[in-house]
C-alpha cells in the first residue's frame, strides 16, 4: 500500500479566534517527485501569527490562498526521494512546504535550503528561520538600536521578540519587554532583559513611565492595540517604533480602534515603520551569519515550545493568539 | 504720551474650537529698548494651524505659554529704535515676537532674520517662513519624491500643501491636492496639481481608488482624521506618510479616533514618520536658497490671504480652522 500524505487544509476563513475546525484533516497518496523534484518527509512545521492572515488572504503580500488548497506553513524535513541534481536522498531541508507530512519540491517554485548538520532542527526553524530573519531585519532596518538607547519590545517572550530583545542588549541597549505571564517574564530576565513588564497584572502605562523617564527610543510592536497607544504615550524624541505584528487584532471580528496617540510622531519627530520580512529578502544572507555566530557563542538563547504528533498542528496555532507558547511554536511531526 | 503696544494675550486654554474670547486684547506702554534690544514695529503675523497646541502646551516641544502670555507667534516688521550692534533701525527682521505691534528683542532668545530687500513681507513670511520650511524639510527628509512617483496631499491649498505639491512637480512625480472648497481645486489645478479631490462633495476613497490603482507613493497629512485613514488604505508599496499636522483634531473635545488602517504599513512595508520644523533647523539655510531660487524662476507660485488690522488676528486664527484660507493666511498689523 502506498504511503499516505497527511495534511491539512484550508476549510474556511476564521471568523474572531481560529477555530479547529477552519482547517480540515485530509489524507490523500504520497506522490513520487518527477524529473527535478524531490520529495520531503517532514520532521517539524512552524505555525506563525501570520497565519491568520495568510487564511484571510489579507494584506495581498503573497499569493492568495483558496478554500481547500493546503494551508502555507514553513517545515523542516527530509529528502526522501530525488530526481534533482541538488537535493541528494538523506539532506536536510527547511522551505514553506505546507501543512503536510510530505511535500514534493523542486527548489525553484518557492526557495528551498539546506540546513547545516551542525544545527539542530528546532533551532533552524526557530531562531535561524523567519522568526530570526524578522528580528535582524526589523531591528537593522527599521529599529536602529544604539549603545544607551531604552528599548521596548511587546510580545516579548514570543520567537521574535525573544530575539529581538537580546539583539538589542548586544547593542548596548537597556531592553524592556512585556509579557503575559510570571513564567515568561522570569524567562526574558533570564535572557538578559533589563526590566519585565506582565502586561496582565501590572498597570504597563504607569509602569513605562516609572522605567522611561527619557522615554522609549525603540518600541518594538507584536501586538498592537492598546499596548502601541501606551507605548506611543512614551515615546522619546527621534524614536523609532517597528510594526512587526498585531496579534490583539488577528483575532477580532469587527473594526478594531486604531492608535489614538499616533500624533505623538509628531511632536517627537518620531517613526512607525511596518514591514513583512519578505521585503528584506536581500538581508537575509547577514541575517543568518549574525545570528549563527551569536548562536554558536552562546551570546543568544532561545526557545522552541514543541508539540507533538502532526494532528496537533491546529491546536499549536491556537495556542499561539492564546500566548500559551513560550518561544517559537513548533510541531514535531 | 508714550506710543502703545497693542497685544493678544492667551486668556484661555481652548476647548473645542478656538473662541475670540480665548485671545485678551491688551494695551501696555512700549518699552524702549535696554543696551543690545532693538525695538521691532509689526508690519505682518502669521498665524499657524500649530498655534492650537501652543495655546493647550501640548507636545512639549516648545517652552510652556501660561494664561496672560502674549500669545506666541511669527511676525516681521521693521527696526524702530536699536541699541543692538547688527540690528539696525530701518532693517526689515522676521522672528517669533508675539501677537503684539511691538515687541522688543535681541536676537539671542529667539532667531530674528534679515529679510531680503527684493523679497515682499507677505511673500517672506509665508512661503519663504515656516510654511515653506516646513514643506521642504518635510519632503527632503522624509517624503523623498522621486520621478514617476504618486504623491497625494492633503490640506493641500493651505500654505504648506500648496509648496508640497508644487515640489512634488518639480521632483517629476504625479501630484493629487486634497482640499474643500472647488475655488481651493481650481487654484491647485492652476498650481499644476494632476488631479484635485473636493473631500467635502466627492467620494475621496472612491476617487484615490481610481486615481491610483498602482498605490499612492507619498502621503502627506495635514488633517489626520477620515482623510489619514482613507489614504492608509491605497499605499503603494514602500510607501511614506509625512504626519505634519491634524487639523482635523485641532478641536476636538474628546479624544480622537486613531487610524484604523495603520496595519497596512505592516503589508506596504510603509513608514508613517511625524516632524516639527524645528527638529530640521540645520536644514533651513538650504530650503530657503531652494525655495528663493524656485521663487526667482517663477516655478513656485503662492497666495497669502490678508487680513487687514492687528484686531482681525483672532479672526483670522479661526479662519484657518474653518478652512476658510487660501494659502497662507496672514494678518497686515
């Protein structure tokens, strides 16, 4: 009997959180790779917050998803079968092979890499993949952190800004991350960060303002919503502030309020500047240096908050705009 | 008898719009200049959308006026009496010297500039004052229009849109004015502008939608509200959104909607960036040989709308947050 290819596909477009049943499990034969192709076992899948975009076709940044198509997910496995003259039976890879235990590639239609045998897999697809590229990018283009500088960073103790955090104490910075849970703070002070935020028992304003006297040169945004209004309240003059994600709104049904005190910019002469990694394709190169070497010195600590079994790949999405994981959400399949 | 100084003080922190009764007429005697003063007789004021924040001390980004100041304001008048070794009587100066029709300076507080002898007072204090300034620093530092590109402007026949868009031009790009009233679009067209929206009879959405169905490169806002929200949602990608003012906020008595769309700087790998002129100060000497320059050759045009009597000037406050101005609106002392 024939392998079976176990995926899951795109049943509808969520409605407010995602729900179970918004993807559909589907098996269907595992087919053999033609001429050029290569087949892929899957070993890990890493969900994203944006998913819930990519499911709502929203933003327009990457190719439309249709009802029914397997959902887009980034994964790590193993060529299994090759009929192409660079991926050998045995290597490593890592690419957006979707949510499915087995992928037929060709390296062309969507970049496809090798993963370095010295790397382990959950780490390759965590800090060394979009969720680190995000960081460095964001960070190198946008945040500008300099020695002295105070950053700020909501959704601290998620892959990216886990990341971005320790990025910006080895700039020097004096870093303050906010977090919704005692565990995930007592992490991020673990990482270095220099002051902790529980953004759900603390008041974050009153917090912000005792720690940022001069204001914040950085505010690094996960999360949008009322935590971008309060960090724009505490801006410093010339201050940077990354959109990187909005996971309070993901999840909304209806218009949700955008950022009252964006007059702020002005009078700090201050910038927001949004950005999909993609746009930052070029950087990736430095990207993956800087962040192998930080790796290998130990000088950046990381994460991966691991279910198990392929079926549980809905549920470690859910978790993710729950905030139940700590570090990057993965699936070993 | 001593000759008079006829001032508005501020008497009251406004509320909503900007009431007569919010500026205190006020005579004092007109003091003779000390050793290094000079002693200036008001031909001209300006007045500025800005002054709403200067009368709340919102922003911070200027020294606090309290109840009883002279209210603050641009003005160029001409050197009555001096005991100032670089100022003298008979100099054409230009400075920060108050809603008064005298006011004593010496030139170390606050900048005082000679003004040009072949340059009309009207035309120094509008296009060549903090409104031209403030049209270039904004676009060279932020907006950066390169040829082909499309640049939409809003508040576009105040003093400051109307410059931006006519230096949009000169950078080759497409130029979209928005402004309300059609006397307000036919003088924008006159100007050069591509394409003129009434926001007050046509549907701006629905128009930027057809307009620009490739994105719009630079937005420049100088109302926020619906218009900011509006624009937010057609950005071409890479886009730049030069916050200068809020009129639409100016009077509000609650607190203010924020931009709904601002996620899209996320998706457009956009950056929305806010200034005060002030922060550009470096840059002024030259934005003021640009705009000399284009004055010269006749590539910029301009209108100051002149009120006639130093006790017109509350009057003409309110005039700029009816929209009722064309170009800068200034006061003839």
């Amino acid at each position: 009997m024939a392998e079976m290819n176990r995926q899951f596909l795109l049943n509808a477009r969520p409605v407010g959180e995602v729900k179970l049943s918004d993807l559909r499990y589907h098996e269907t034969a595992v087919i053999e790779p033609g001429d050029g192709e290569f087949l892929v076992e899957m070993q890990y899948l890493a969900v994203e917050p944006a998913m819930r975009g990519w499911m709502e076709n929203r933003g327009g940044y990457m190719a439309p998803l249709e009802i029914g198509d397997v959902m887009r997910s980034f994964g790590l496995g193993e060529v299994v079968q090759s009929r192409h003259p660079q991926f050998a039976v045995g290597d490593r890879v890592s690419g957006t092979f979707g949510m499915q235990t087995h992928a037929l590639a060709n390296g062309a239609d969507s970049p496809v890499s090798l993963v370095d045998p010295d790397i382990e897999s959950a780490t390759y697809l965590g800090v060394l993949g979009v969720t680190g590229l995000t960081a460095y990018c964001g960070m190198t283009a946008i945040g500008k952190p300099e020695a002295g500088e105070t950053v700020l960073v909501s959704g601290a103790a998620g892959a990216t800004g886990s990341v971005v955090g320790q990025m910006a104490k080895l700039a020097g910075c004096r870093v303050i991350g906010i977090a919704g849970s005692q565990v995930k703070c007592d992490w991020l002070s673990r990482l270095g960060f220099d002051e902790v935020i529980n953004y759900k028992t603390e008041d974050v304003d009153q917090r912000i303002k005792r720690l940022c006297p001069n204001g914040v040169d950085v505010y690094w945004d996960n999360v949008g919503g009322d935590l971008l209004d309060v960090a724009l309240n505490h801006l410093a003059m010339g201050a940077r502030v990354v959109i990187c994600g909005g996971i309070s709104r993901y999840n909304a049904t209806g218009p949700v309020p955008g950022p009252q005190n964006y007059f702020n910019l002005v009078f700090k002469n201050a910038l927001m500047q949004g950005f999909v990694v993609s746009h930052y394709r070029k950087m990736f190169p430095e990207a993956v240096q800087f962040l192998k070497e930080k790796l290998r010195a130990g000088q950046l600590q990381h994460h991966e908050d691991i279910l198990d079994g392929f079926e549980q790949t809905p549920v470690a999405l859910q978790r993710l705009f729950r905030g139940e994981n700590l570090g990057k959400q993965l699936v070993r399949v």
